[in-house]
C-alpha cells in the first residue's frame, strides 16, 4: 500500500497542513493517517487548529497515539499572516521544517480565494512559499504514475502569461526541472512547450517561440541539457510524441494542468522545486460539495506524502 522507491532509514517526519477546513481536507488528513497507521518509521505531525484537529481526530479510524498534532503558535506568526488560520498552518510547518523538527511538508488543498480576502498577495501555496524562504526561483511540478509536468508561470490570467514568458525564466525552470529529473536518470530529456497555437507558426501567429523560447532552448542545450522544443502543445501529450520525454515545461496552468488531470486526477501531486525546503501536495482543489460525504478519495493526499518521504530519503542518500 505504501510504495517508497529507497529503503528507509530512520524515522521521516511530515507534517501535514489543514488546509481548507469547509472542504475535504479534514477527511483526506483523517484517512492518509489511517493509511499510515501500520507504518512507524513514518511520523505524521498535523498542524492545525485545535477545532480542526478535533474534526481530524474524530474522522480517523485508528489509533491516533502514534500521531502528533500541533497547532500554530499565532502570536509567533505576523499579523499579516496570522489572520487566516490556514495560512497560519502552513507558515508553522514551514518554521519547523527550517528549525529541522519535521523533514518535509504536504499541504492539504486551500481556497485562495478565501485566503487573499485576509492576505491580498496570496495566489497559491507556490507564490507563498517562494516569499517566505526568499526563494529565488522555484517551479509548480505536477506528477502522475505517467505523466511530468512542470507550470512555469504558476497562476496568472491568460492575458498576462505572455509577458511573464523570458528566456531566464525558461532557462531557470528547465534547469529545476533537470536537477529534479536526474536523480533517477543520467540523462533525462524535457520537452519546453509552445506558447501559441502551431508554436507560432514561424512567427504569424505569435513571436514568443523565435524571440524567447528558442534562444532559451539553443542555451540550455549548450548546457548539455537534453531539452527540445517548442512543441505545440496540442500533439504534446500524445504517441509517440509524448514517449520522447521524461517531463514538460509547460508555459502556463491550463495548458500543463488539463493533461496532468486527465491522466491521472486521483494520483496528482504537486512539488515544489527550487525551495530550500521539500513540500509536496494532492494536486486537487478544496471540493466542497464533497463535504462530510465521507467519499472524498485520499490517494492524492497519500501519493503526496509518499513523495515527500522518497525526496526526504533521497536528500539523505545524496547528503
């Protein structure tokens, strides 16, 4: 039930974060502790509000002596921060990670929406991390069993992802996503995706591909890095197009997310990559209609966790 790609050596501690309690979050926390509940050399610490650590501990079916709960200290978080209780959770987990009381964290889904009513600036758990740990570059990975894809302008209106597009940054997210990439492969081979339809089209449709995307993938190659493109993103994610590459840059959310989801909603994970810290997460929305149904799938939220511990181990190999 619990796959983890290295043997494990030592205790790995998680801390996992409410998220948005009116959602699904409470019920997938409860059911990944269940999942969890054989495994001892996994340590699950759950930082939430106390009402929320009640709704956890009265969803979960085990034993819950083996888990820890924790609530953030709010009078040590800035008031900017700590008025959203769920952003409140996920600035706690990240101290303890940089205090080295947890290795790794995973983020239960939030409702931005909600969140920037309380912290205006908030526009995904990314954007935030990127801020706090002062973050130089970092890159949204989506992963299925299947399918690799990083989002290198995260959450964006479409209107402004043409002007967010530069040659730095395709050059900063396919490097992140090389590093990541060949830890389990020498070579690994990324696909950099077209902005415009038919990459543009030798420049009718668009001149993103000839003024920025090529010049970037001409010096990533120089680099020694095996990156082709750009693709148009329409024959991307299909044979055998798709079996030439180990991962995807992707310009922008939809155009990496929609194919992700297809190939594998229950099973998505998100990962940061570019954080001094490892953070993953289920790589679906808070999904209120599914409140208190007690059918909210966890095996995102479980896959989520899995990741981390195989990147905490893989960090200690590699130490």
């Amino acid at each position: 039930m619990l796959e983890h790609t290295y043997k494990k050596s030592g205790t790995i501690r998680i801390g996992i974060t409410q998220g948005e309690s009116k959602g699904i979050s409470p019920e997938i926390i409860a059911k990944t502790i269940d999942a969890f509940s054989e495994d001892r050399t996994t340590e699950l610490h759950i930082i939430a509000d106390k009402n929320v650590i009640i709704e956890i501990r009265n969803k979960s079916k085990s034993n819950l002596k083996h888990i820890i709960f924790e609530e953030p200290r709010y009078k040590e978080i800035p008031e900017n921060i700590s008025k959203s209780k769920e952003l409140s959770c996920i600035y706690w987990a990240v101290k303890l990670c940089t205090n080295y009381e947890i290795d790794a964290i995973v983020t239960a889904p939030v409702d931005k929406h909600l969140i920037a009513e309380k912290y205006p600036d908030f526009s995904g758990h990314t954007g935030f991390l990127k801020e706090i740990l002062n973050a130089k570059n970092v890159l949204m990975l989506m992963t299925t069993p299947s399918l690799k894809v990083g989002i290198m302008t995260e959450h964006l209106p479409l209107n402004q992802v043409s002007i967010n597009i530069s040659k730095e940054k395709i050059i900063n997210s396919v490097k992140l996503l090389h590093d990541y990439l060949i830890i389990n492969k020498q070579d690994p081979s990324i696909g950099v995706l077209a902005l415009n339809p038919h990459a543009g089209d030798s420049g009718l449709l668009g001149t993103e591909e000839l003024e920025v995307i090529i010049p970037a993938i001409k010096e990533l190659k120089n680099m020694n890095i095996s990156v082709d493109g750009p693709i148009p993103a329409d024959s991307a994610f299909i044979s055998p197009t798709k079996d030439k590459y180990d991962a995807f840059l992707a310009m922008y959310h939809d155009q990496g997310m929609i194919p992700v989801k297809m190939k594998g909603f229950d099973n998505l994970v998100n990962t940061t990559l570019g954080l001094p810290i490892i953070r993953t997460s289920p790589g679906h929305g808070v999904a209120y209609e599914a409140k208190n149904k007690g059918t909210a799938s966890a095996s995102s939220m479980i896959k989520a966790v899995n990741q981390a511990i195989d990147m905490v181990l893989l960090k200690r190999i590699s130490a």
